[in-house]
C-alpha cells in the first residue's frame, strides 16, 4: 500500500500517476475501510460510513485519524448514550446509530467517499458521548 505524503496543507495519496487529496474536517461523515484480517468478536471489520472526530488541527498535520463507525442495525435500547441519524441526514441512505466502543485511529488512506457533514447540533450530542466513554469531563 503506497503511503500519503504531504504537500501544502494536504495529505495525499499518490495512485499512479494521479494524487487523490486527503483535506478532511471533524464531523464529517466517510465511508471507511475497517476490513482487518484478524478482526475478533464483535470488531467492525466491513466497509461502513464513519464521523471524524479528530480535532481539524491534528487532521491536517497527521497521516491519520479518528473515526467512530456507524451502524444500519437499530439499538436494543436507547439510553443517554445512544446517537441515531434518520434516513437522508448528514446524507446517509439509512437510519443510523454511531457506534462508540468502536473508536479508533485509521490510516486516511482507509476513507473512502465522504457521505456528508453531522450538524453542530448533532456533533455535541456526539461529543457528550465520547466524554462519557473516553472518562473525561462531561461538555455540558
């Protein structure tokens, strides 16, 4: 796999002789790569749409970011916890549920076609949650 590489204030992957631009914001919403080999239990291990929630600073320096993946298969229960998406929001093509335990770094050359933006209405209910899973001070 080729590495990205940095030119300007961007982080590029070369395929061929094209160079695919890698210019990604916090909140925005791609379909990511997760396929792993040695996935075990319950491990996202598919291609499905994910939030960055990296910070913008550290996504324009690093070859890397944050995502949480989101699944189509609605929760057993709704708690303080749970964040949905409806169908047509943020420009998924189906209800959604962000799955949290499920964070984790990836490669920018995992990201796929960006779906959409999550609106800062719907980033705070994510970042309340990340807070509460991470064990760091509530926002709110």
């Amino acid at each position: 796999m080729k590495k990205p590489e940095k030119i300007g204030r961007f982080w590029t992957l070369k395929v061929g002789l094209s160079i695919k631009k890698m210019k990604i914001e916090r909140g925005e919403i791609y379909v990511v790569n997760l396929i792993e080999k040695d996935a075990k239990g319950f491990e996202i291990g598919k291609k499905r749409p994910a939030i960055i929630v990296q910070a913008n600073p550290w996504n324009e320096e690093l070859p890397t970011t944050i995502v949480v993946p989101l699944s189509t298969t609605p929760p057993k229960y709704m708690d303080p916890g749970t964040v949905t998406f409806q169908e047509r929001e943020a420009g998924l093509e189906e209800n959604s549920t962000v799955v949290f335990p499920e964070i984790r770094g990836v490669d920018k050359s995992r990201l796929g076609k960006r779906i959409g933006k999550v609106n800062s209405e719907k980033m705070r209910k994510v970042d309340n949650v990340l807070s509460l899973i991470l064990g760091l001070n509530p926002i709110d």
